[in-house]
C-alpha cells in the first residue's frame, strides 16, 4: 500500500507496496470477522487532482468473498449462536509465536530490518514477553512505508487485537496501522475520510476499520466518531457494521450512544448483534464505558419493539459487561443493578 507521509517539507510518497490487508478477526467471543485481502494491489494518497482515483485493488473476488464471509459468521444461527460460535479467542499457532518466552533487549531489535522487528516484538508483546509492547510503542512511527502486509502480519494483529489485555491490543493497532502504510497525522486522516466516501465498497469498508484504528489513536478522534456515526445510517448494511467495528475501536464516550441507538434501531440483526457485541467486549472500551450503557441495556431486555434476538443480546452483553450470571429475567437484572450499580461500575 502506497500512502502519504508528511514531512516538514511537505508530503513524501511512501515506497510500500502493502496490500490494504486482512481485516482481521478482531471480536472475541461475539463472532469472528472475515478479513479482506488486496494484496496484490496498492493504495495511493496525493495531494494532487488524483486523488479520488489513488486506490488499485487486488482481486475483487477474494475481497467480495472476505466481505461475505464476515456477513454470514454475523448472521447464523440463533441469537446465542450468533455470540458464541467463535468464543474462545484467537490463538496464534506455536509456529508463528517463535520467539515466545525470549526478550530481545532493544540492541538486538535495532539490527533487525523493520519488518522483522514489528513481527518478533509482536510476538513477544502477544506471549506478554519482556518490554515488547514499550519497543513497539517507541518505534511504530518510524515503520509505515517500511513494514508490509503479510500472512504472519495478519496473524499476529488478530491475535493482538484479541488479547485480554489492553496494552497488547493497542500494540496489535499500531502494527496494523504501519503496515498499512498509515502515518499518524492529519494527512492520513483525510485520506481515509475521503475514501470512506468511496463507491467502491472495498474501499470504503476498509476506510472505515481504518479510520476506528487511527481514531483509538488519537488522531481527529471527533472528526472519525463523527464520520463513523455518519455511516451508521448508510443503505449498504455492510457498510454500518463496519462503522460499528470502527466506532468499537475508536472507543470514545460519544461512540456510546450511537451504538446503544443501532442495536436497537438497525432494521439488520447482523448489525444488531455487532452493537451489541462492540458494547459487550469486542473493540477498546474501558470497563467503566461499557457499564455507562447498562441502563439501556436493561431497558432493551424487554422492550416490546425488539424481537426476541435482540432481547438475548441485550441479556449477553449485561453479562459479559458486569461479569454476572443472572437469568434472562428484566426484573430480576433490574433488582441486581439497582443494589450493585455503584460498586460495579469499576468492575474488571
């Protein structure tokens, strides 16, 4: 993938050829996603008249399949079915993993080539191994333009992006955002609000998983929640459940309200679900912004204009949210929060 950098001296084009990649499989417990593969073509930003025609794709076929793919793991099945049939989180092969347990001190990285230094202290900051997720904080802006896509990258963000911990997770984004190509700045920002716009829904659905990893990075995170939120309401229900995943990992409080409003309003179970599951688990919310969507929640379990699947999701994501195992009973949820709800909301 082939992108803008800025510099003091104005923008630099990038040498990487990076396939815009594999969405990966970033939703423990809730399901997993189909990624997108473009590897064989290239992304382009320009500051020229070019601009809206910077993209060229790889096969359509395998992006088409990838899409669908992620449509029917969100839509089969019950609606319990539908939350648990990929549970466990992703585990990366022992093979892939290869440096787990070892700690290369930050001298040995330096006479790494940058895209073994990404993948070897992905892996380390995967097996929770010495001060990889620091190494790969401290380097990941020098690696966009020199860290390519590849199956190895794919594996090791998925895993990342899975992990129980949260500082691993931000290291699976900043991997995933270098080897896309994406520098951290305005310049990338803009790129990706425009081609969110696209016709092409490649590229607009890749656009907008990107722009929910350059938001949970700091970057114009009013300008990608708003963009987003926008998308939520768009005619292709493809595009809205990637506007969810994206909202998930921007994870700011504003993103709240307009997941809470598509899990009940979205007139797609799959998008429904997907909702219900950024609010549950899936993304990069804290533990005290998912208890702020409680009391919805609770009003959702029996709401006579939800169907019964929503109710259930409703129920699920009370449960993965306060880690309690009540029944699927309104009243009896209703009771337990109106006695706990101060002492839960810290809940890890």
């Amino acid at each position: 993938m082939q992108i803008l950098e800025p510099s003091s001296s104005g923008p630099e084009r990038l040498s990487n050829s990076t396939p815009v990649g594999e969405r990966p499989r970033h939703v423990p417990d809730c399901g997993t996603l189909g990624p997108i593969d473009l590897s064989s073509g290239s992304v382009e930003a320009s500051s020229s008249s070019n601009q809206r025609n910077a993209i060229a794709f790889g096969p359509i076929l395998a992006v088409c399949a990838g899409v669908l793919f992620a449509v029917f793991v969100a839509s089969i099945g019950s609606a319990h079915a539908a939350w648990t049939r990929f549970s466990n989180l992703f585990t990366v092969p022992a093979d892939v993993v290869s440096a787990a347990g070892s700690s290369l001190n930050a001298h040995e990285i330096d006479q790494l080539p940058p895209q073994k230094q990404a993948e070897t202290l992905l892996e380390e900051a995967i097996s929770h191994s010495g001060t990889a997720v620091d190494q790969i904080s401290s380097r990941s802006d020098r690696w966009p333009g020199k860290v390519k896509w590849n199956p190895q990258i794919a594996t090791l963000t998925t895993a990342a992006l899975n992990s129980s911990d949260a500082r691993v997770r931000v290291s699976g984004i900043e991997v995933e955002l270098a080897a896309y190509g994406l520098a951290k700045n305005t310049a990338s920002l803009d790129y990706l609000l425009r081609t969110a716009e696209s016709r092409d829904h490649a590229r607009r659905t890749w656009a907008l998983w990107a722009l929910g990893l350059m938001g949970n990075r700091g970057i114009g995170v009013d300008r990608v929640t708003q963009a987003l939120t926008a998308h939520l309401q768009d005619s292709n229900e493809d595009s809205r459940r990637w506007a969810v995943q994206g909202l998930a990992l921007v994870a700011s409080d504003s993103a709240i309200a307009p997941l809470l409003r598509t899990m009940h309003d979205d007139r797609s179970p799959a998008v429904r679900e997907r909702a219900a599951c950024a609010l549950a688990e899936a993304g990069m919310f804290t533990d005290e912004q998912r208890f702020s969507a409680v009391p919805q929640l609770l009003n959702d379990t029996d709401d006579p204009s939800l169907d019964a699947r929503t109710h259930v999701w409703a129920f699920q994501a009370l449960a993965d949210i306060t880690h309690q195992r009540l029944p699927n009973d309104a009243a009896e949820w209703r009771s337990w929060y109106n006695s706990n709800r101060s002492e839960s909301a810290g809940t890890d």
